[in-house]
C-alpha cells in the first residue's frame, strides 16, 4: 500500500468525506481522508484551493496530497497552487504524460490516508489516463467516466469512437463494484462533458445499474454508435486548458486593477442584462456573470490571447468574475472599470413583443435562434435562423445582412443578451428577447412553434 505521509500513533479512525460543486462549470471535486490521524487527500482540485484549506482547518486535518482522475479539459487544476503554495505533491496516472512533479499512479495501487484507503481503477475512455478511486471500498468518485445518469463524452482526447470502446469497459467494470457503494462523480448538470446528466449529485451503483442507460447499452458497437454521436459543443478552452494542466505549475495570477479606460482591450460587461441595455462601454460584450455557466460562456466569445477589460458594478463583482476566468484558462484581464463613460444603448424586447413583431411584420427583421442545434431540433419558430450563440463572433455574423435589425432569441433570454451584445459590437442593429424565449412558445401560437418532424 502506498502511503502519502508517515502515519503517526494509533489514533480512532473517523472517515473525512465532503464534495464541493463549481455551479458556474458543473465541476465536482472531494476531500477525503481520515480524521482521527488528521490526514486528508484532495481530489481533482478546483484553482480556488481556498475551500479544501478551510475545510480541512475546521476537521482539523493537513492535507497531505493531491489525486487527479485525469488531465482536466474543462478548468484549471489547483494542484500546482498546492504544490507551489503548499509543498502538497499531486498524483496522477502515468499516461497523463505530465510534465509536473508527481507520482505515478496504476491500475489497483491503493493509496493510505491515515488508516483510509483509496484504491485506484484505471478506467480509460473520456482520457486515457482516466482513473476513478474507491475509498475504503464503500465510496467511489468516478471522476469523468460515470455520471448519475450519464456517461463521460469520449471525443475530447482521443477518436470518438476509440475512446467510447474503451469508455464502454470502463462502465462495464464501475458497474461491477458492490451495489451499494456510493457513487460521486466530477461533473454535475450543467458541464459540457455529458449530455443527459441529472442534477442529482450522488448516486449509488444499485442505482445506475438500474436507471442509467449507458449501462443499459449491452453490445460494445451500440455503445460507440451512441456515445460518439455527441451533441454538446466542445469546451472552447480544451487544448489549451488541457496544457496547463499537463504542463509546470500554474500559479494563481495576481488580482486586477481598477482602469480608467480600457485602452485596447476588449471590455467584457459582466452586470444584469437589465444595467447592460441601459448604458455600456462602446463596443462592450455582455455576459451576466450572475447568467450561470459565466466561465463557459465567455471562453466561448472571447479569444483567451486577446486582452480584457471587466465592466462589473463593484470591485467586488470584478474580482469574482476574474476567478471564473482563470478558472477556464483565460488571464489577459488588463483590469476593471467600475463607473466608465456608458453612452451605447441596447433595445431589448419581451416575448409578447416578439409575438406582434413576427405577426405584423415578420419579413422586416432577421429572427436568429442562438440555441444548440440539439436544442432547435425540440422545436423552433419557423422562419428563424440557427447560429449558435458561441459562433457569432467568430463566423456566424457574415451569414447575416448588417442593413436589416436583428433579434436573438434562445430559450430564457441569457444567451440571446451575449449574441446581441456580440453583433451590435459588429454594427447590427441587434435587438434580443429578454426574460424569456422559445420555452414561451408552442404550437397553439399565432406566430407559430415548430416541432421536429411536425
């Protein structure tokens, strides 16, 4: 057995557990260990360490070291500001290829923490060096291979198809532990790296046995044909979050600094919709931090080499959004503006608005559904057009005739905000549909909800 730290005397044995949850990406990380010996062990570490330390105060443990299932691809790890900050040493599988101090993990080691073991299941598919831990025999944390309710995408470090052959076994042999161990994955609803996910956060193997239907999926040619058909978008920052995590340490960047102007940064409002519409920065890009799915959502619009300028409503605000930032690997923030000259306006419309738009004048203005494509194909208002909210800035602009106005729409408002912000930048006369969207349509309409097929 392998053992992180010199045990100390004999001492009673209490089993430490607690999982913290990233709402912003979907992420899910673990300190585990044993109490009684003050010893404890983190797992897939957010870059936001602070949490495990004072957790790890209040129970009154020292953590000894860091476990990664694997190379992340959607935040930043904190090993590194353990290790640089802390002197905690991090350990990974081999194949991970990490050029980082560490130790080496394999198939079956089990690692001791105090008299708590973590035995490792090397459980290849959404990377190849994908591992999951089973704490003393009655918790498993699967990392990115088992969800409750899902299962881990396999197309972000390998061929679909391969990484879902091997993802298949993987599932096979997770579902081969006890029915009653407790299941705690990486991610929860609201990440990119499953499809299906519930917003549950625990599950139990009895259960995934019988309601998953990754599991469900007998013949390894069914299970690659579905798996490798993903739907969601690949995380924008993958390569380049996946190079921090591999490579040396990254430590914590220093805080921003108020500006005056924003020079020749790009200035990234971060208040309400509401504040935005009322008056921003010339050629600001709107993205609430208060949206959800801020750090995903701003990767996705924001080039991670180009220079940022944060527009939020109090320092505070302002610090907070640079955190979610680096947690997705983007650190050119140049600063923040709190109270910046705010001249540009942006119209905005509710949904019962829209509805007379479209029934008086429909071919006046260019109806653009910024929704997945997955999304769309549940029903959409026919004559509108489909670009995805993330490919505005990039491409999806030039499909569109910049002398006519324009309304975003997508489900709730929120993402159909950022596309409009994104295209009045370009010089449209961009208008979206606030507090509200698509879900407040249906096929009883006047001006009509289509469904798929119908």
């Amino acid at each position: 057995m392998r053992t992180l730290a010199a045990q100390g005397v004999n001492v009673a044995r209490v089993l430490l557990f607690r999982q913290f949850v990233d709402d912003d990406l979907g992420c899910g990380s673990y300190l585990v260990g044993d109490q009684g010996a003050g010893e404890a062990v983190v797992v897939d570490p957010a870059l936001a360490i602070e949490q495990y330390l004072e957790a790890a105060e209040r129970s009154k443990v020292r953590i000894i070291g860091v476990l990664e299932t694997h190379t992340h691809a959607d935040h930043v790890s904190g090993h590194g500001r353990f290790a640089l900050e802390h002197r905690v040493p991090t350990s990974i599988h081999s194949l991970a290829d990490a050029e980082f101090p560490h130790d080496a993990l394999a198939d079956g080691d089990e690692v001791a923490v105090g008299s708590a073991s973590v035995r490792v299941l090397h459980t290849p598919g959404h990377r190849p060096e994908h591992c999951a831990f089973v704490v003393d025999g009655r918790i498993v944390l699967t990392g990115d291979s088992l969800f409750v309710g899902d299962a881990a995408r396999p197309d972000l470090a390998v061929d679909a198809r391969e990484g879902a052959e091997d993802l298949f076994g993987s599932l096979r042999r997770l579902a081969e532990l006890p029915a009653d161990v407790d299941v705690y994955p990486g991610h929860v609803a609201g990440s990119l790296c499953g499809a299906s996910m519930s917003p549950d956060r625990s599950t139990t193997i009895a259960r995934e046995r019988s309601s998953n239907p990754m599991l469900a999926v007998a013949d390894v040619q069914d299970f690659v044909l579905r798996s490798a058909s993903i739907a969601a978008p690949r995380p924008p920052t993958t390569d380049r979050v996946v190079a921090l995590n591999r490579g040396p340490w990254v430590p914590l960047p220093p805080p921003p600094e108020p500006l005056d102007t924003a020079g020749d940064a790009v200035v990234l409002d971060v208040r309400p919709v509401d504040a935005f519409a009322t008056g921003h920065v010339p050629g600001a890009i709107n993205v609430p931090l208060a949206g959800g799915s801020f750090g995903t959502k701003a990767a996705f619009v924001f080039d991670p080499d180009e220079p940022v300028a944060l527009h939020a409503s109090s320092s505070e605000e302002a610090h907070e959004a640079a955190r979610r930032l680096w947690a997705v690997g983007l650190y050119r923030i140049a600063g923040y503006l709190v109270a910046p000259e705010a001249r540009e306006q942006l119209a905005t419309l509710d949904v019962a608005e829209l509805k007379r738009l479209l029934a008086r004048e429909r071919d006046s203005v260019q109806l653009v559904d910024v929704r997945e494509p997955g999304e769309r194909d549940d029903g959409y208002i026919p004559g509108s057009r489909s670009i995805p909210y993330r490919l505005l800035r990039k491409a999806g602009a030039a499909a569109l005739d910049a002398t006519s106005p324009v309304i975003t729409i997508c489900e709730s408002g929120q993402r159909a905000a950022i596309a409009a912000s994104v295209l009045a930048r370009e010089g449209f006369d961009a208008r979206p549909v606030v507090d509200g969207g698509t879900a407040d349509f249906d096929e009883d309409d006047t001006v009509s909800f289509r469904r798929c097929g119908s």
